[in-house]
C-alpha cells in the first residue's frame, strides 16, 4: 500500500529540504503557493466541475456520509478543546475547524488518483466542490456567532458572505457549476491552455506545501494538536465508512471516495482560518505538519481497508 502514496509524501519532502538546505527562499515557496493555490488548482476545479457528469457524482449517500463526519469532528473538535484542554470558545472553533477541514485536494486527489485511477475521481470532485463553502460557512458563521461584535444576525450574514465570495476556489467552483448548468463550451485553445495549468498544479502544490511545512515545527499543545489529528484520521473516515456500508449501501466507488477523502490529514485552510481569527494559530500550524506525517501511515491502514 505505502508504494501508492509514497510518491505523494516524497514531492512534499523535496519542497520541505528544498526550504530546509535553502535551495528555495520563503519568498519562492509563497510564489509557488501562491500560483497553486490563487491559481493552478482554481483552474484544476473549475475544468473538473464543468465536465462532471453531475448526475454521476453528486449522490447522496456520498455527499451526507462524508459531510455528517465533517460536521461531527467539527463539533467534538470545539468540545474537545473547551472541556478537555479548557481553551477559550473562540480558540475551541479554530482548534475544531482544524479538524473539519480535510486536505481534500492537494492530499486527497493525488492519493485517489494513484490509488485507483483518474477515472475514480468523479465523486472526489463532488465532495471538493462543497468542501470550501460548507467549511467556511460552517466556521465562520460559529466564530461570529461566538465573538458577538454586536452587529446582530445582518451583521453576521454580511461577514459570512464577504468571507465566502472572497474565496478564489468557491469563486472557481461556482463558475464550473454555471458551465455545466448552461452547456457552454470553452474554445479548444482555452481548454488546451487550461490543461497545461491543470497538469502543473497538483506536482506544485505538494512541493510547495513541502515548503510551507518546514515554517510550522511541532511545538508546544501537543494535546490539542493529538486530538485534531484523532479526529481527523481516525474519527471522520470512521464515520464515513460507516454511513457509505452500513446505511447507505454504496457502490464499492463511492466508499472509497468518501473515506479516503475524510482521512486526509488538516489542511492549510486550517491555518489560514485561524491566522484569519488570530486565534489557536499554532494548534492549527502544528496539526497540519503533524497530521500530514502522520497520514503517511493511516492512510496506508485506511487503503488496506479499502483495497487497492
């Protein structure tokens, strides 16, 4: 199994010693990030959505399983973190939201990819479609309601939605939906050109993720960052196979979409969203490096329950 991601972790160590024995400034891995995550993978998305066969991969059964284990290790996340380790409210979402936002594409495709083929990702892209607006709109909108700046429900609403269209890749996913609903067509030269983005932007994301990995060290909150990474790798895939075998009775596909995916380790929007906050800034920096590590092996224990 460890040869279907091994590939993966190595691109993400080649921006990490690459950062490490100075080959590539801070500067450089903030351009590359930058490029894949503004850019490259908005584009990736929005050509995947376009094309999806809607019918195909937006069922149900997938869509619910993967997203109650979300909201799940959402809400034990804050618990966790407010009654176990006695974080104030407003680290306790940051600290859950760590959980709730999955490493779905620079993490959750190429894994997929290589472990069954670029032929399953079809269901992938329905989950990564929502990813991004049921997160933030589910993080955000608690962080407002918590902190209660006086602005009321309009107030909140308005902070909400500023935060949600300012989002390049919900931006890039609402446009892909608008081509697959209306039936247009980009000009071949334009898809060519798309393609060409396309094919750059998972290699580069890794590598630049690799990059960005070596700012955030482990280092201090151990507990919390142990409890997010618990959730994450254990609790949601958990969930989700449940709810794909025992109560929906999915096709073979479309569990392994939904696992596979959960069991992807925190993402960088994790940071982002607290560094947003100020709040919990190194619980989420440190969840994600050791989440990401860590992954190497649950996720080879989770392919193994699968079937490759």
């Amino acid at each position: 199994m460890i040869e279907v991601i091994l590939p993966v972790f190595i691109v993400i160590a080649c921006g990490y010693i690459a950062v490490f024995k100075g080959f590539f400034s801070d500067t450089a891995i903030d351009g590359l990030m930058r490029f894949s995550q503004n850019f490259a993978i908005p584009v990736l998305l929005f050509r995947a959505i376009s094309t999806l066969d809607l019918s195909h991969g937006f069922d149900t059964g997938l869509l619910t399983s993967y997203y109650t284990g979300s909201i799940s290790v959402f809400t034990l996340g804050i618990l966790g973190a407010r009654y176990l380790f006695n974080r104030p409210l407003e680290d306790a979402v940051a600290i859950g939201f760590s959980a709730l936002f999955a490493n779905s594409v620079l993490l959750g495709l190429p894994i997929m990819e290589r472990a069954y083929g670029a032929a399953s990702l079809a269901p992938n892209y329905a989950i990564v479609s929502l990813h991004a607006p049921v997160c933030y709109f589910l993080g955000i909108t608690t962080m407002e309601v918590i902190r209660n700046r006086g602005h009321g429900l309009r107030g909140t609403a308005i902070a909400v939605s500023r935060a949600m269209f300012r989002n390049v890749l919900t931006i890039a996913i609402a446009l892909g939906f608008i081509m697959n609903f209306t039936g247009l067509i980009t000009p071949a030269p334009i898809t060519d050109a798309m393609n060409l983005i396309v094919h750059a932007a998972l290699p580069t994301a890794l590598f630049a993720l690799g990059g960005v990995l070596y700012r955030y060290r482990p280092d201090g909150d151990f507990r919390e960052v142990g409890w997010v990474c618990f959730l994450s790798l254990v609790v949601h895939p958990s969930i989700a196979l449940f709810l794909t075998t025992q109560v929906f009775h999915l096709p073979t596909g479309l569990v392994r979409a939904a696992v596979l995916t959960a069991s992807m380790a925190p993402g960088m929007n994790s940071y982002m969203f607290a560094n947003m906050y100020g709040r919990a800034r190194r619980v989420a920096a440190t969840s994600v490096l050791v989440g990401t590590l860590a992954s190497i092996l649950s996720v080879t224990v989770w392919l193994a329950i699968l079937g490759v």
